[in-house]
C-alpha cells in the first residue's frame, strides 16, 4: 500500500533532514519552525512538556487540549496534525526506539510502558503540580548534559529512563488498578502484527497462533488493555486505515474495500457505520473538507 503521509526522522524536526540523530532535547522558545508538512508521521516518540499556554494536538481525527503541567505523548507511526508551539512555554523530548533500548537488548522494557504504542490510552496526561515539578526537574537536568561539551549518550539515556518511569508511576498511583506489565507487552506485540498484516483480513486464530497463545487468551488480554475484544481492535485498525484513504485520496469506497481486502462494499460500508457511526460518503465529504486545505492528495 502506497503510504499517504510523509514520514519524518528527528533529523528534519531541527531542520537537518540527513541528521541521523536519535535523541534531541528543545525549549519551545528556542526551537526554529519545523520544515515539514502539517500532517505526517514520525518515525521516533516525542513527549511535549507544557508549563504554560493552552495547545490543542491532534492524532488520527482525535483533538486534544493540552494544558498547562501537562505531557503529551506521540509514538511512531500515528498520523500527527502540527499544531501552534510558539505561544506555549515548555519545550519536547524526540527520541527513538533504538535509542531507548541502547545497551538493552529485551525490547519488553518499552512497551511496559502503558502510554507509549497504546493507540486506547489518552496521549495527554495532566499531572499534579508536585508530580510535573519532579518530572521537570529530570527534564532539566536532561537538557544541562545535553548542553555539555562532554555530553554522554550513556547518561542521557539512563535520564529518558528515569524520566519515563516518573510518569509511568504517576500514571499506575492514579489507576485504581495498574495494567499488568505482561499484558501489556502482549497487546503491544498484537498491535505490531496488526500494522503489518491489517490489509490481510486476517482472523483472531491467525494473531493468536503467531503469539503462541489461544484466542481466547488474546481477546482477555484486549479487553483488558483496551476494553475491546481482539476482532473489534482488528475491524477499528482496518476502519482507521480506511479513514485515511477516504480523506487524503480520491479512491472510491469500492476501491477502499478492495484493497483493505473486504468481500464487497457494501460490507465494509456497514462496518464503517459500526466503527463511526457514518457512512463512507459521508465521512469522505466532512473531513476532506477539514483537513485536505493542508495536503494535497496522493
């Protein structure tokens, strides 16, 4: 399938595109505008921190206010809407995976953590003002090595980590009952299948089979994580997909279903209807009007 969207390294967020940089720290007020268009995809997480000023961000048709001491979170691949960053005082962490996982070699480590890769979960979090000062305090000191003429990797990285658990322990103090780690991981493992075999139709069996375990376990482990059975997380990443082309292409429904592999249109219509309660047609006309004044069609 022919990708919709430019997909943009960290590099070209400091406006060097063959920067093959895996981590960068930046105020807002010190950051020069991006060149890059209003809606894409990244290949790397970015976490936003927000001290003052009000933001709206918007990740696959979904808008979210920021607020002060605040945190908002972007994982690779989600389709991001670039928003007003000027007015706001705070700044944004970017960072990839490999950078993450420098000197680990278990890849679990990430996806423990509940708010990164987990399209169900609000990529906003409103802490407490005790909660951000702490957070902002290993934000500063983040950005004080990175300043540093002897800046170290090793430190940097151990910095992200301690920063990441900060917010994974707020966010577990706030839940009445934290998602288990091991659930998490293998949701997220469903996911990363899903993203390559969404086209496929494939069945819950088949994700099940893949993750060596049953269907019935797969389906507890969603509902869990999601609150949504594993065929209802499938139909929603085919529907996404859908929704995608219907805005940023001129393709016809039918075309659609064919090649997100549904027997007929007429089919696929109704399961659009399910997942956002409008038709196809009318979906296309509402959000090509919003969102294709700032892309041009592929």
């Amino acid at each position: 399938m022919k990708e919709l969207f430019a997909h943009y390294n960290i590099g070209h967020f400091i406006n060097q595109p063959t920067n093959r940089t895996e981590f960068e720290i930046m105020r807002f007020e010190e950051m020069d505008e991006p060149e890059v268009d209003d809606i894409h995809k990244h290949t790397f997480y970015e976490i936003l921190w927000t001290e003052k000023g009000i933001s709206k961000q918007t990740i696959d048709y979904k808008e979210y206010e920021v607020l002060p001491n605040s945190l908002f979170f972007i994982s690779p691949n989600q389709v991001h809407q670039f928003e007003e960053w000027k007015p706001l005082q705070g700044g944004t962490i970017l960072f990839t995976e490999d950078f993450f996982l420098l000197n680990h070699n278990n890849k679990d480590k990430l996806f423990e953590l509940s708010f990164l890769d987990n399209f169900y979960a609000n990529p906003c979090i409103e802490l407490s003002k005790t909660n951000f000062e702490e957070i902002k305090q290993t934000i500063d000191l983040i950005i004080i090595e990175q300043r540093r003429t002897d800046k170290s990797q090793a430190i940097t990285q151990s910095l992200l980590h301690i920063l990441l658990t900060q917010v994974q322990r707020c966010i577990d103090t706030d839940t009445e009952k934290p998602l288990s780690k091991k659930y998490l991981v293998v949701y997220k493992q469903f996911k990363n299948l899903l993203d390559k075999h969404f086209t496929e139709n494939k069945t819950v069996s088949f994700y099940a089979s893949q993750l060596h375990i049953t269907a019935h376990h797969l389906n507890l482990i969603n509902k869990e994580v999601t609150g949504k059975t594993a065929s209802e997380v499938i139909r929603a990443r085919s529907i996404l997909e859908a929704k995608r082309l219907l805005t940023f292409t001129d393709k016809t429904v039918s075309e659609i279903a064919f090649e997100l592999n549904y027997t007929d249109s007429s089919y696929f219509a109704k399961a659009f209807k399910i997942e956002t309660n409008l038709s196809p047609i009318a979906f296309k006309t509402e959000m090509s009007e919003k969102y294709r004044t700032s892309k041009v069609s592929s």
